[in-house]
C-alpha cells in the first residue's frame, strides 16, 4: 500500500492497478458468534477453505466442531497449498469461509458443483448487485442472509485503521436443494 491511498480505499480493495493478488482480512470473532447463534451445523465436520490465520477455524473448534483448514497461502494455520477453486473433492459437507471478495462468486459457484450440504460466505452486502450474479441467485438462492446490524471492524492483513467500520457485511447462507426466496435477517 502507498501513502497516496487512504484506510477506507485499503478496505474496500482500492489501489492503483485493482486489488492485491491475495487479500487477507480476517474474520473477527464476534462475527463468526453471530453465525453461530443462527445456523445449526449438526455436529458435522467444516471446510474452512480460506482460513488465513484461522479466526473462524478457531471458533468452531472453540465449540466443539471438527473443522478442515486450508488455504491456498501459508499463514500459518491449516494446510496451505490448497486451491478451493480447483478441488475436485469436497472435504466436509459444510463449508464456512470469508473468501476473497473478488472470488466470492467463483467460490458459490464451486461449492454448488462439489455439492456442499450448507455453504456460509461473509461477504460485503453488495454482493446482492449485479447483472453477472443474477443467474448465480436464480440457479442458487441464498437461503438465509444474515445483514450486520453494526458495520463489522475487519483489519486487512491484520493491520487496524481508526476509520473503521466502512463497509455493510452479511453472512450468506446456501443450502444444498433449496430453490425459494432468501430469508433476510438482522444480526
């Protein structure tokens, strides 16, 4: 990052030339609670695909969960070298990550295909937008989306900037066979 660009534009991904390669901004425990508190994950075990440092790996095995980590860097947790988008098998029937947001649709799409039993994505509110998405939600509709009701405070690559808070996250919920409308909640 250059001293030209502003917190809020390293937040949102900006820099000159687009978004870095690998984005790192990992998932504060409160946020993964709140997840939690609304979806029931029935004892199975969890794929976390882009676990970076661990942070929601930790919290599901803080309550009990066998959870896979892996991730395609190493930063020291998990198994890294794992390219979730080129796995050809799927290594726990429940999928629970905070993806890169310029992969989050490869990441749907990828997790419908391996057949994942529940896929839950943090990802920016805006990821309901958009032309291209649209044939992703008539085919996969999100079950449930859980909107923060207070702006979560996500660090990028685990540096802290005072004007936090910037950007509108929820949790996106697929399940596998399900074809009606997405249920919108408050968290």
């Amino acid at each position: 990052m250059t001293d030209s660009i502003t917190p809020a534009q390293s937040i949102v991904g900006y820099r000159p030339g687009g978004r870095p390669k690998d984005d790192f901004y990992p998932t504060p425990d409160y946020a993964v609670m709140a997840l939690l508190e609304k979806e029931l994950f029935f004892g199975g075990s969890i794929w976390e695909p882009a676990c970076g440092t661990g942070s929601i790996s930790k919290v599901f095995e803080a309550e009990g969960a066998k959870v896979i980590s892996t991730d395609l860097n190493d930063l020291g947790y998990g198994k890294p070298g794992v390219d979730f988008l080129t796995t050809e098998k799927l290594l726990a029937p429940y999928i629970v990550t905070n993806p890169p947001f310029r992969l989050a649709e490869d990441f749907v799409w990828h997790a419908m295909q391996l057949k994942a039993d529940k896929l839950c994505l943090l990802l920016k509110l805006t990821f309901l937008e958009g032309l291209g998405r649209r044939e992703l939600f008539k085919m996969y509709p999100p079950r449930s989306i859980y909107v923060f009701s207070k702006r979560l405070q996500l660090t990028r690559n685990g540096v802290e900037y005072r004007n936090r808070g910037m950007i509108a996250f929820a949790w996106f919920v697929w399940v596998r066979g399900y074809q009606d409308s997405p249920q919108v909640y408050w968290i």
